[in-house]
C-alpha cells in the first residue's frame, strides 16, 4: 500500500517548555492554488489533493491561495476583531468564557498555557494574548446546545456593537464551506472518495477565534511569547493573519520558520485528531507566535474545524496495513478534544459542564 510507506509517526504531545529561539526565514511552506479544485474538473481537483499530500506529509503547513471566500468579509472580520478588542475591559470580561457553558466569549490575558500543552507544568508562561471564541449559532432546544456540546450555541456577544454578532456569524459560515473543501481535498489526497469525510462534518464543531496579540518587550516574562509553541487539537485551522508578521512553524527537521503573511491566502495546519485519524501519516506540528518585530498589535483569526462531537475516531483505512498496525487507540472527537482543553487551560470541559 503506498501510503503506509515510509510511515512517519505522529510525535507524542511534548510536556517539557521549549525555550524560544529565533526562527530561519521561511524554506519549506508551500502555496496551494485551490483554483483548479473549482474550474479545472476532476483532473484539477486530482492535481490539488496531490499538492495537499506533499504538504501535509512534509510540513503539515501550506497556505492557500484563490479560496474564494470574500476580501470584502475577510476584512470586516478583522474589523470586527478591532473594535471587540477595544471595548473596555470590564465590558470583555462580562461575557468570559467560562460564563458559557460552552466556552464562548472572552478570554483575557494570560488565560492559556499552550507551550507544553499542559497547564500544571508550572515553568511555562502564560500566552500573552487575549481572544474571543464563538461557536455555530443553534436554538436552545437543538440537542447539541441543549447537551451543552462545546462550539454549539450559548454563544456570549459584547455589548455596544450591534454589527458584531452578524459578522462573526457570516465569516463562520464562509470558513465551513471552505473548510468542506479541504476535507474533501484531504479525502482524495489520502485516496479516498471525496465524500468520505462528509458524514463525519455533517454537523461539525467549528470554532471560530479572533485573538489579539500586544507588541512585545523586553520586559516580558522568560520564555513568555504570544503563542507557545503547540499543536491544534482538531481536524484543520484555517488561520487569517494581518501583516505584522510573528506565526512561526516547526517543519519535520526541527527547525522554526518564519510563516511570512502572504496577501490573498490562509494559512492551513493540521491538528492532532487528524494526526491521529490518519495514524501519523500527516503531520501536526508544532507552531508559535512572538510578536516582538512589528511593534504594534498584531490580530489573528483562526477557525477551528473539526468533526462533530461523537464521531467515533479510528485509523483512516488507506492509512493502516499489516506492515503499518495502527499507533492510536480509539476515541470520540469529545473525548480527544476534553483532554486537550484541560492540558491548556487546567480545568477539564465535558459535555454539559465546566469543573
């Protein structure tokens, strides 16, 4: 079977700080033009999953160009984004996250440890970032809200900005459809039909982030940087950057690259469930912010996509052979994702609750 060759394995989620240094410029981040999966028929879409293979084998990194969702929607959600993060305090905090029973709102400064993914290793800092979560906006009495599912309704919107719920709402619908997309590329890159992902995303968490990064100092803490250096948790990040630049990546050498914005694209990383659904075949690697060069603030916008809450996880079958037994016990994406949220933040999230 000619995937399962030269099989590298999914690397276990690193417990130790990793102490910062300083990133080569960028080598190995390939641009993938979705345009043929759009114009260019079967052939076309072919070519695309095969570039998606390479990257996702290599780096578990690549951007996308030509995604056709809106410049006009891309730019009012970082407008959005400004004007959130300029509300007063007081108004941010009336509606933080753990005030949600799915952990929807706002998250301040020094709310997450993502360096060592987990929060009781004492020697890692905080992140220095501040962000605001929504999830798919659903009636209180659909089962998934009303299971308190995380990303499913109960969502918190600020006050003094009218406009902001529609926008929020509106990019988050744009990133499903394009995230539907990439599945379905993902799907044949891993020579499987295109709709092989398709009942597992039927109604799929999606968790749409806007985060605020502070120029950094000096003075900052050791070793304390916007984002440490993590993996995602989920299926794949669809990531908007502004231009102040900061989004550095780990590729399969060990070295840090700088993820140089590029007008027009997103940025596309792979998380650990799909690591662990494709028994280790692609990569999810590690990746980090540090905000120290542009001397402003830097904004991003991330949308977490992943498959609905209890969809059963195993092995991928093209990813699975006799030479190549499967690396990963199974679970539901729930459960996947209630451990990482409690490595992060130090409290453990399940269905229905927060403790």
């Amino acid at each position: 079977m000619e995937l399962a060759k030269n099989l590298t394995f999914f690397e276990p989620v690193e417990t130790v700080m990793i102490i910062y240094t300083p990133p080569h410029p960028p080598t190995s981040i390939p641009v993938v033009d979705l345009d043929p999966s759009f114009s260019g028929g079967p052939d076309g879409r072919s070519e695309v999953a095969q570039a998606i293979h390479r990257a996702c084998r290599e780096t578990g990194f690549f951007y996308v160009k030509n995604h056709r969702v809106p410049d006009v929607l891309i730019a009012g959600q970082f407008k959005a984004a400004r004007q959130f993060f300029d509300l007063p305090l007081d108004d941010k905090l009336s509606i933080h996250m753990k005030n949600s029973p799915t952990t929807g709102g706002y998250e301040p400064i020094g709310g997450q440890i993502l360096d060592s993914q987990d929060a009781n290793a004492e020697v890692a800092p905080p992140d220095l970032k501040e962000s605001f979560y929504c999830g798919l906006e659903l009636p209180p009495d659909h089962p998934f809200a009303a299971q308190k599912m995380r990303s499913f309704g109960h969502n918190q919107w600020p006050p003094g900005l009218p406009e902001f719920r529609l926008q929020m709402i509106a990019y988050h619908a744009a990133m499903r459809e394009l995230g539907d997309r990439l599945m379905s590329l993902l799907a044949m890159s891993l020579e499987l039909p295109d709709d092989w992902f398709a009942p597992f995303f039927d109604l799929a968490v999606g968790t749409l982030r806007i985060i605020k990064y502070p120029p950094q100092t000096r003075d900052d803490v050791f070793n304390q940087i916007g984002a440490g250096a993590h993996t995602d948790w989920g299926g794949i990040t669809i990531l908007a950057q502004d231009d102040a630049g900061g989004l550095e990546v780990r590729n399969i050498a060990g070295e840090w690259l700088e993820a140089t914005p590029i007008p027009g694209t997103y940025v596309i990383n792979l998380g650990d469930l799909m690591a662990r659904w494709t028994n280790g075949i692609y990569n999810s690697n590690m990746h980090r912010v540090k905000n120290n060069r542009s001397g402003r603030d830097r904004y991003s916008i991330p949308f977490f996509y992943g498959p609905r809450p209890d969809a059963f996880i195993q092995p991928i079958p093209t990813c699975v052979d006799a030479a190549h037994p499967r690396v990963f016990a199974d679970c539901t994406a729930s459960e996947h994702m209630a451990e990482m949220f409690r490595r992060s933040y130090g409290y453990a999230y399940r269905e229905g609750a927060i403790a």
